[in-house]
C-alpha cells in the first residue's frame, strides 16, 4: 500500500514574512514618496550635478559648503528674521552669488549660465518689506567684489564699471546682468594674460618701451579686425597673436631709432586693459 504521505508543517515565521514583504514594499515607496515630495531628492541630484560641474579637489567639504550657502536662495527665506540692517542681508546675498558664480569657468558655458541665474536668484529673493527683483544698487556692489576679489587696479576697473554699472534704484534684468558678471571675469582674466605678457617683456626689472608698445600696438590691431560681440571672445584675439607676429612687432621697435625708456608693469596693465574696455558696450 501506498504511504499516505503527511501535511508538511508550514515554516516558522515563513507567512509572517510573507505578510511583512508588502509592508516593507509600502514602507520603501512611501520614503521614496516623501523625499521627492520634500525636495530633497531634485536637491540632492542638483548637488552632485555642481560636483560634476566643478569636478573640486576635495568634493565632501565643495558640498557642505554648497548647502551651507543655498540657504538664502527661496524668497521665504530672504528676510527672516531681518537683522537690525538690510546691509547684512545684502552682504550675505552677494558672498553665496559670489560663491555661485565661482563654481564654474565663463568658458563653460552651460555651466557658468546655470551659476549666473542661481546668483540672479539669490540677490532677486524678497523680504517681507522689499518687493522681489535686482536693483542698480545690489548689481554694482557685487561687480565692485568681483573685481576687488580679482585684485584688478582701481584705476582698471573705474573706467570699466562706468560702461556696465546701473542706476541704484534701476530695476536689472537678467540679461543685464549676465553681461556684467561676465565681462568682469573676461576682463580679470585679459589683465592676467597681459601680466604674463609684462613678465616675458621684462628684462633684468626692465621692459623697453618700444617693445611694450609695439605689443600693444599689435593687440590693439587684432581687436580692432574682429568683430566681437561677446566680452569672452575678446580673449580670442589675443591668443590670435602668434610668436611670430610679436617677433617681427618686437624687431621693428628695437630697430627703431628712438630714445628707450622703460614701461612699468602698471602702465603697461592700463594701457592693455584700456584696450579692453573700449571694446565692450555700454549698458544704458
């Protein structure tokens, strides 16, 4: 005869788990749901969107340091508390637009835009007695920093911010101020190139004349073939100066029979950086 064979005992803890596995699923939707519902998750991916932007030496302290200065960005935030001066809260603005615009290289321009409407963003929020928007005031302090930061010459940047600055009660709209916050950086990064350029001029503590000027000459005429809409293009004519076109600008100042002088480094900055600003346009 056939053995009957006998139920098989059901597993300890086997239907408890069975029971427990939607719960778990519930459970793991539900904090995916509440992240994305909180903003963390879209927050978290813009995070690590700026690390691969920046691509920083040392990505954990660039990321505290970036939520530490998205604190001011949403309106709500712009004037808690409203410290016994707006000026403190201004300054807070400017230093995270600063922190912003800094992320990224004007040359990428993806990402330097992105930077410039978040910094658009920061100094737009409104406190509960300022309506929102950027005014002529807030816009060229923050031009005033850059430069200042960059540690450009005053008599460099005076005649530059006279071009691209606003009104104090002036309302600036973005493109505005995309305009200014890139040209500034063009024209800390132009006064860095012309500084290397002094540096291979100078002989003994000592650059000739002529030959500072015969340069200048030849970078004033590069600038003046192109046309160059943009503030970074300006860049482009000088590295449009090959060796070559500088040997022979060079050789014809030495074989000119002039008296020889020297040019200081200062001089030879403003005379370059004049080239410059007489190139970009006016704001008004």
């Amino acid at each position: 005869m056939a053995e009957k064979r006998r139920p098989t005992a059901p597993v300890a803890g086997a239907s408890e788990a069975r029971r427990a596995s939607p719960a778990r699923g519930l459970a793991t939707e539900s904090e995916e749901e509440f992240l994305r519902q909180a903003g963390v998750t879209s927050m978290l991916r813009a995070a690590l969107l700026k690390v691969l932007e920046a691509r920083p030496d040392e990505p954990l302290p660039f990321l505290a340091h970036y939520f530490d200065n998205l604190g001011l960005r949403s309106p709500a935030n712009g004037g808690a508390g409203e410290p016994p001066g707006l000026l403190l809260l201004q300054q807070q603005r400017i230093g995270r637009a600063l922190w912003h615009l800094r992320l990224a290289h004007h040359s990428q321009r993806t990402a330097f835009n992105n930077n410039v409407s978040v910094a658009y963003e920061c100094l737009s929020a409104s406190g509960r007695k300022k309506r929102p928007g950027l005014d002529g005031r807030t816009y060229s302090e923050l031009l005033k920093r850059i430069c200042r930061d960059g540690e450009a010459p005053e008599e460099i940047v005076s005649p530059l911010l006279q071009k691209i600055q606003c009104r104090d009660h002036e309302a600036v709209p973005f493109d505005i101020f995309r305009y200014g916050m890139l040209t500034c950086f063009v024209l800390l990064e132009f006064v860095a190139r012309a500084d290397a350029l002094y540096e291979v001029l100078d002989d003994s503590g000592q650059a000739d004349r002529r030959v500072c000027q015969a340069v200048l000459d030849t970078l004033e005429g590069a600038l003046l073939a192109g046309d160059f809409e943009a503030p970074s293009r300006y860049l482009e004519a000088g590295s449009q100066l090959g060796p070559d076109c500088l040997a022979l600008a060079m050789d014809r100042a030495l074989l000119a029979r002039k008296s020889n002088s020297a040019m200081l480094r200062d001089e030879f900055l403003e005379k370059a950086a004049s080239l410059f600003i007489a190139k970009v346009r006016p704001v008004g």
